[in-house]
C-alpha cells in the first residue's frame, strides 16, 4: 500500500537559515553553503549533517531539499547543502565528476563545519546518487570529524556499476548524463548572491567546464580513471558508520549487498522497491518513514544515543510479490524481510542447466549447440536504464524481446519461489565475429504467457579476461564466460516459468557492437546459478518502518507542467527505429525572490535494422532563468555516432543574457572504439 506523505506544520525545534555562507578553499576559492540551524545551538553546540552535490542549493534542488533539510534541523541537526566547485554559486570550475579536487574540497568543509563554534564536532554525510557517492567517497579519506554517512542509490564501483559502463559494454545512459551535466554546468550564479561577478563567473564556466562524455569514452576500460572513487577497491578504508540504501527499480543496487558483507565498519542496509528518489516519496512505493530513520541514525552516531538501531537486524529488504508487466505501478506488492548481516545463512545457490529450449534443474547429457543473431531492436522492451519513478520508464511486457532473443523455460514452478541476492551465469559459446556483446534477462512467465523482467546483465566478450583489457575474440573458438546479472530480491508465484533469453543486442540501453555478431551456444555446458531464499517461518520483519512524513517546504507556483514521455516510432519501409523520451521537468517561480527556471530536454536514439553503424544518439537540452530584468538561457546538444572503429561525438553549447548569444562552441572528437 502507497503511503501519503504526512507533512508536518510544527516541527521539535526552530532553526535559522544561513545562506549564503562562504567556506574558503586552501587555493582561495570560495564554496556556497546554505544552513539550516537549530536555534538550540545558541546554548548548546549540535551535529551537522552534510549534503554535497553541483545541483544548485537556492533554486535547483531548493524544492526537493526544504522539506527534507528541514525536517533534519527541525530536530537538532545543523543541515547543511553546500554547492560544489563550480556549481551553484560556488566559485571555481566543475571539470569532471568524483575528482580528487571535490574530495579535498570536501576535507575542508567538514573540518571547517566540525570547528564552528555552533557544532558538536560531529558531522554526517548523505546523498542519493552524486551525494550518496561522494559520501562514501570522502568517507573512504577518513576525515576525523566524520562519524556517519547515510549512502542512497550510491555504487561502489564507478565502472562496473554508474551509468558509463555495465558488464563491459557502453550504456547510452553515459551520454544521457553527460548532456545533463553539460545543460547544468553551463547555468550562471545568482546575481543577487554573488554580486557584479555573475558573468565573469558565467563565462569561466562556459569556457571551462569541459563535456564530460569525453573522458568517459576515452577510458573504455577499467583504469586508474575509475578505480579512483571506487570504495570497492579499498573496503576498509571507511571507518565511518555506513547506512547503505538502494531500490530494486534503480540501476544503483547492486553495491548494497556488496558494502554490507565487506564493509568493516559499522554498517546497515536497506533495500526497497524503489526507484532513483528517497524512500519517503519515491514510487514505486510503499513509501517508508526515512527521515525519521535517518534521525535514528544520526541519534546514534552523531549524538551517541543508544536507541538500539545496531541491535536490530543489518539488512531489511523489501521482497517482491509477482505482478504483471507495466511500465509503471504506483506500488509494488510484498513484504519486508529481515537478515541479521549479508550473505545471508538463509540463500542457498541453486544451479538451473540449459536444455534444447528449456531451464532444468538436472544437467542435460546432451543438447545440440544453437545459433542467434538478435535484431538491432532487440531491448526495445527495457524501459529506461534509471527510472526516477514517472511514468512510462519500467519495462513493458517482455514478450517481443523474448522473440528476439535465444529464450530457455523452466518448466512451471510447483510451489513459490523466492531470489534473494545475485544470480550468476554460465556460458559455453562462440562467435563469428572479433566483437560481441551479450545482454542475459531473467523473467517470470505467467500462466498466459505474459512476461514480466524481473533482472538483468550484461557482459561485453572482449572483456573476458577482466575489465581492464580488451581481448577480440576469435571467431569459431568456443570459451567458457561467467557473469551476473543486477541482484534482486523476487518472490515468484506457483504455475509461473523461469526464461532465461539471451541477445546480442540492447537498444537503447546498450550501444551495439559495431558489426552484428552471431553466437552460438553449447547448452549442455551452460547453467544459471540462482540466490534462492528459504528463511524460516517468523523471520520476516514486521513492518520495521513508520509512515513518510517530511517538513514543510518553500512558497513556489508552477509556471508550466512538465513532460514525461517515451515513444517508439518504428518505419516499416526504411526499418528506421527511433526513441524519443522527452525530460521536461516544467517551469516555477521560487516566490521568496521571484527567480524563475524553466529546463526540459529530448533525447532520440535511432537505428536502422541490419546495419549497427546506423546507431545515433542525439539529446538536446535547454534551460532557462529569469528575474526581472535579468534574464540568461543555454541550448546544448550532444550527438553520438560512429564507425567500425571510432566514435564520432559532436557537443554544441550557446549561452544567451536575454536575446544576445554571449558564448558559442562547437567540439568534434573522434575516439577509439576499444573493444565496443
């Protein structure tokens, strides 16, 4: 059941907001921070809780922060959201994301919050997605002030599992973000925060602030660029307590299991349906009380009040009950389940083999090799890579894709069957050509036929001898590979079918291999390895979470609705297929000052059947602020095509105050195709 967000008019305690305050850099650049403070430092200093992020503090994020920042300081807690270099109306310039320069910056901050004379000395760090990275992050630098972090739809692994690479191949999501980013490192300060400067500052920006898809498709393999801000490679490095949370919708799960069972600090995690928002307001739902949650841990790690969170069980995961395909459901049946620490004494790995078209739970003795080249279309099924929780971003029924794939059914199941964890793939196989890139989905199969995904991976064979090499393969030369698929957490109903179906293809998540490949697979030698769980009987948590409730947030109206829309347009004549999502987010006016923004962006991912390098991504990003008299606006555009051997990228930015166009560029780059 959804739960309404219960916002509340009275909070414990009144705060004070201090915005702007400025922290000085060892170099003299200046950060913008935004506070909210408990009138109760006054008399008594208090902990901060800490959010870093470039999404801009006073009108970006200003709306999803207030309510949130404002709960936190409402009870005691100093909240603080500070801009990043280069971002907001902080000084300096954002050139890539997780740098060790945003690391150091963030160093300081907690030093400077820890030695304000209205601090306990304790700081917490927390944050979904960017936030929740850099707080593992700089937790994994030790800063001595920072006590806890609280990681949200966050990774561990910044190749093998962010938006730029999965399993090896490159996911179209890369380009999607970095067009965002583009879009949001070219706004401008805020005039009336930063005085004369803006557009001096503006333009350093402009002219500073490179695309970042350029060194993301110039490290195609897993080198020191990725390594560098993946906590995975150094689990102990974090001393700070640990409060990991993910959402089976999201794309950022995977590292929630991962940091429980390897963290050595104190650690929690939580798990549920969720896709990429907080768990107090995000869908699906049910919604879950995680502010108040949040408070529990701060309570305990920032206040040192023993309020027995560290006694209750590690992980809570929401379990899934069965449902049919939709591309978005308000809420998603189940239960909570709880496990005292990961893994779990409760998963047992149970193999299922391949057959002639069929999942068995005994080997085959033998079962002839068989023969797929996928459509170019093939993944068209998939919905979007991360979903924030609107409509139209789940994956719809699978049975199209199933019948573009190399499809293998178990037979219906005799009783409920429970996954827990991460399934494991096996495969014998060879291939015709040097470069081929596998795609695996998981889906359970209703009694009508109807298919719902329920997990996936994604393995590209050139990686086959780790992610740090790109090996062609040899075609005709059989090879054994191994490789999971994304963890889930999935009770599957009695009559229902396993299908495991494999493809060549996954368009638009996946940019395809540059020639279509044909594989051909050694069934008898094949299996997949599922996580299934068998708790006894009263293990389950009973509803361990209260309802959602948020603070009150700022005056704003909306000025113009949004758009959120995904269409598929496929030509019959040309076998042209193009994908349109249109990310309008609308337009508001913040009624305390009168500033008003207006952002939306489309993107079109198009091929032609039969020929992969007809693939091209092109997204188109605008955005607008105005004030009065003051008015500024940017349109940029980033497009991706490419040849058997190189990437073509094409980036385009012009920045306007008012009518006049101030700033123009235009960048072509040709880049290797290492392996892709």
């Amino acid at each position: 059941m959804t739960e309404s967000l219960r916002v509340l008019d009275k909070l414990p305690g009144e705060f004070d907001i201090l915005d702007p305050v400025w922290i000085a850099m060892p170099d003299g650049v200046k950060l913008a921070a935004r506070i909210l403070l408990p009138r109760s430092a006054r008399t008594g200093p208090v902990p901060a809780v800490l959010e870093y992020i470039p999404y801009r503090r006073r009108d970006g994020t200003l709306v999803g922060d207030t309510p949130r920042h404002a709960y936190f300081a409402g009870h005691g807690y100093a909240a603080v959201r500070i801009d990043l270099r280069g971002s907001g109306d902080s000084e300096g310039v954002l050139l890539d994301e997780y740098l060790k320069q945003e690391q150091d910056d963030a160093l300081v901050a907690i030093a400077w919050l820890a030695a304000q004379p209205w601090c306990s000395g304790k700081v917490g760090m927390m944050g979904y997605s960017w936030g929740g990275f850099n707080a593992l992050q700089v937790a994994a630098r030790r800063p001595p002030a920072l006590a806890a972090i609280m990681a949200v739809h966050a990774t561990d692994d910044r190749y093998g599992d962010d938006c730029h690479y999965m399993g090896g191949g490159l996911l179209l999501g890369s380009l999607s973000w970095a067009s965002t980013m583009l879009a949001y490192n070219a706004r401008p300060p805020d005039p009336t925060i930063v005085g004369s400067r803006w557009r001096e500052m503006w333009l350093q920006r402009l002219e500073g602030s490179p695309p970042f898809v350029i060194d993301w498709l110039s490290h195609p393999l897993r080198d020191d660029y990725w390594r560098h801000g993946s906590v995975a490679e150094d689990y102990g490095a974090i001393t700070a307590a640990v409060y990991t949370v993910g959402g089976w919708a999201d794309p950022y799960t995977n590292c929630v299991l991962r940091l429980l069972e390897h963290s050595k600090a104190p650690a929690k995690a939580l798990i549920g349906p969720w896709a990429h928002a907080y768990p107090h307001i995000a869908r699906p739902g049910p919604q879950i009380g995680f502010l108040q949650e949040s408070l529990r841990w701060w309570d305990r790690w920032l206040k040192g009040i023993d309020n027995g969170i560290m006694e209750e069980p590690r992980l809570n995961v929401w379990m899934q009950d069965s449902v049919p395909p939709a591309s978005d459901y308000e809420t998603r049946p189940g239960r909570w389940i709880a496990e005292a620490g990961w893994p779990s004494p409760h998963v047992v790995m149970r193999p299922f083999h391949f057959g002639e078209g069929r999942l068995l739970e005994q080997r085959a003795g033998t079962a002839p090799p068989v023969q797929h080249r996928s459509p170019q279309i093939a993944g068209i099924t998939a919905g979007e890579w991360c979903p924030y929780g609107n409509r139209g971003e789940l994956p719809i029924d699978q049975r199209a894709d199933d019948g573009r794939s190399l499809s293998f059914d178990s037979a219906p199941l005799e009783a409920v069957l429970e996954i827990l964890g991460t399934p494991q793939l096996t495969l014998r196989l060879s291939v015709d050509r040097p470069v081929a890139i596998l795609t695996a989905r998981l889906c359970e199969v209703a009694p009508d036929g109807a298919s719902t995904l329920i997990t996936y991976g994604v393995f590209n064979l050139t990686r086959r001898q780790g992610f740090d090499r790109s090996e062609p393969m040899k075609p005709g030369e059989p090879v054994d590979v191994s490789f999971h698929l994304n963890d889930l957490g999935q009770r599957l109903a009695r009559g229902a079918r396993l299908r495991l179906a494999l493809s060549t293809n996954y368009w638009p998540i996946l940019w395809p291999a540059p020639e279509a490949a044909t594989i051909t697979l050694y069934p008898a030698d094949c299996r997949i390895d599922l996580p299934i769980y068998a708790a006894p009987s009263g293990t389950d948590a009973a509803e361990p979470f209260a309802p959602p409730e948020a603070a009150g947030n700022v005056a704003f109206s909306q000025l113009r609705a949004g758009r959120r829309e995904r269409r598929v347009e496929e030509d019959a004549t040309t076998g042209r297929t193009v994908v349109t999502i249109h990310r309008d987010g609308g337009a508001y006016r913040l009624e305390a000052d009168g500033l008003e923004f207006d952002g939306a962006a489309v993107e079109r991912f198009t091929q032609v059947e039969g020929d992969p390098l007809s693939a091209e991504a092109d997204i188109e990003w605008r955005y607008a602020m105005r004030r009065g008299n003051w008015a500024v606006s940017t349109l940029s555009r980033t497009r991706l095509t490419g040849t058997k051997d190189k990437f073509h990228l094409h980036v385009t930015l012009d920045a306007f105050e008012g009518e006049k166009r101030i700033f123009t560029q235009s960048l072509l780059r040709d880049l290797p195709r290492v392996g892709l």
